[in-house]
C-alpha cells in the first residue's frame, strides 16, 4: 500500500529507473557487438601477377642459367622446391615444335639447407639457378623454363636459347686465314727490295759505261 502510494506521489521517478535498465542493456549489446565485430578478421581478394624472368636470352652451353620470380601479389605465394629435381619446369623444344620436359637431380647435399616451400612475400621476388643440375642444358636449342606457384592458375614461364661453343677448327680455320693474307702480302716488299736492287744494278751498269766512254775519247785525243 505504501509502495502504491509513493508511486501515485512520485510517477516519474519509477519511469526514470525503467529508463535507466534500458539504457545500460541497449549498451551492453552494443559493446558486445563492437568486441565481436572487431576479433572477426576480413580478407581481401588477391589482385596482382607473378612474373619469372631469365637474365640473357642466349646461353652458350656450359654456362650458368639464373632466374628471379616476383610476386606481383597483394598477398605473400608459396613455391613448391622438388630438390633433388630441378627447382622449375624445364622443356626443350624438338624438331616437330613440340615441347619435351626435360629432367636432372641435384646431389642430396646440396638440398639439405633448402626448404621444402618458398614463400615470397607481397612486392618481393627471389632469384636461384640451376647449377646442380648441369646436365639440363647440354643441348643446343630452344628452351621454356616453367613455374608453377600454389593457388596460382597462370604458369609463368620463359624461353631462351643455347647455342654450342666455337669449336677448334672454326679457330684455325681462321688463323689459316690470316695466314693466307699475310703470305699474300708479303712478296710486295720482295718485289720492291727486287726492283731497287735492280734500279742500283742498271744505274751501276749505266755508270761503268759512261767511264768506259770517257776514257776512249781521252786516247783518241793523245793521238
């Protein structure tokens, strides 16, 4: 009865209490809400390229092949390493066009400090060659090197080519040359050596007579 009659003297201040647990509920779901909203982590699409490129596009057979991957990504990519194979794709092309793949190993020592994944940060590349595998381009011709890149449907590659070195005979085909151009040339200094001699010789002769002259006309006039 005392509650009924303090609240017919007081009616706002029952309404204000109410008010009030309205307000302290509203804002415990709020700050709920703002807590969960902010441990739920968004992902963005991946946009971006990944580029392989080979530092020379001819190689003479025997010399080092080196490459570099960058990622283009917005997002970190991971490259599978298949030590003791070859670390990329590799292809030879036949006589017919088509492409052949072409396989070596590497020693296991040399993949013992390599990882089983390569991962290559967002805006980073990484660079490597293929000198444990040395018998991958002992052939001439036409290669296509090939990466392929988890969680990546574009396979970039690259291609370039290996020629044979100069051989020995190509070496003295031309030092035969030379030869040949020398030999050719050198008479002209014998002929002119020849010619003066004989200038001197005619100019000797053409002298001694000219005093065989002198001395018959010096008798005549003792006569």
């Amino acid at each position: 009865m005392n509650n009924e009659l303090d609240h017919l003297k007081h009616p706002f201040k029952l309404s204000l209490f109410w008010v009030v647990v309205y307000i302290l509920i509203a804002g415990f779901i709020i700050g709920g809400a703002n807590i969960a909203a902010n441990q739920v982590r968004t992902h963005t699409l991946p946009t971006g390229d990944v580029t392989l490129t080979i530092s020379y596009s001819k190689y003479v057979v025997g010399e080092s092949v080196t490459f570099t991957i960058k990622n283009n990504y917005n997002s970190s990519i991971s490259i599978l390493n298949n030590c003791p194979a070859e670390p990329l794709a590799v292809y030879r092309q036949a006589s017919d066009g088509s492409w052949i793949r072409q396989h070596d190993y590497a020693s296991y020592g040399a993949c013992s400090t390599e990882q089983r994944q390569v991962s290559v940060a967002a805006g980073q590349s990484v660079s490597g060659n293929f000198d444990p595998w040395p018998n991958l381009f002992v052939n001439p011709g036409k290669y296509r090197v090939v990466a392929f890149v988890e969680y990546y449907n574009a396979l970039p590659y690259q291609e370039f080519e290996v020629v044979a070195p100069k051989t020995a005979s190509t070496t003295q085909s031309q030092s035969s040359a030379v030869a040949d151009t020398v030999s050719t040339s050198a008479p002209t200094s014998s002929t002119t050596t020849s010619n003066s001699n004989s200038s001197s010789s005619s100019q000797s002769s053409s002298s001694s007579n000219s005093e065989k002259s002198e001395k018959s006309h010096s008798e005549k006039d003792d006569d």
